[in-house]
C-alpha cells in the first residue's frame, strides 16, 4: 500500500494519501515567514497506523526546508513538537518559550 504526502498548496494543507485516496490532511495559513497548522485530521478507516504522525513531520520538514517559522494551533501538531525536541527550534517566536 503506497503511503505519499503531499502539499496540496490550492487547499492550503498537505494530505497524506494511501493508495492515492487521502487519508488525511493538515489544514494551514501560509504567511510570508511563518506556517499556522490550525486542524489535522486523518480518515476513521486509516486510524491508528501512523498516517497522522507522518503527515505532520513531513509537514515540518517542509517548512523547515522553505525557512518557515511554525504556529501550531492544532493540538496533534502542538504535542508532536512538544514530544519531539528536532523540531522545537521551529515555533516560532510568538509561541515559543
């Protein structure tokens, strides 16, 4: 079963796709230096299989690799940052600290 994120920027969120079909998706406002993530959401069927936690790094690396800052206002987003300490130098300023 092929597992692929992408960014659908038309949408303003990065879904993460299985077998094609979207199995879930991270909502975003793009601003000119920062990323605000404000809802994730993966498909009752494709639960549990760590589609979420895929989709969400795959996110961040993104928007580390573009020079983004990160406001996560999504809790998933927020508690996958806080649990993992490579991505914490993303927040940016105004949630940092």
């Amino acid at each position: 079963m092929p597992i692929e994120v992408v960014d659908n920027s038309a949408e303003s969120r990065f879904e993460v796709l299985v077998d094609g079909k979207v199995a879930g998706f991270a909502d975003y406002v793009l601003l000119p230096t920062k990323i605000i993530f404000s809802h994730t959401e993966v498909q009752p069927e494709f639960e549990g299989q760590g589609l979420g936690s895929k989709l969400i790094k795959h996110a961040l690396d993104a928007s580390r690799d573009t020079g983004l800052t990160v406001v996560p206002r999504c809790p998933y987003v927020a508690r996958l940052i806080e649990r993992n300490p490579r991505y914490q130098d993303l927040l940016d300023a105004s949630v940092a600290g």
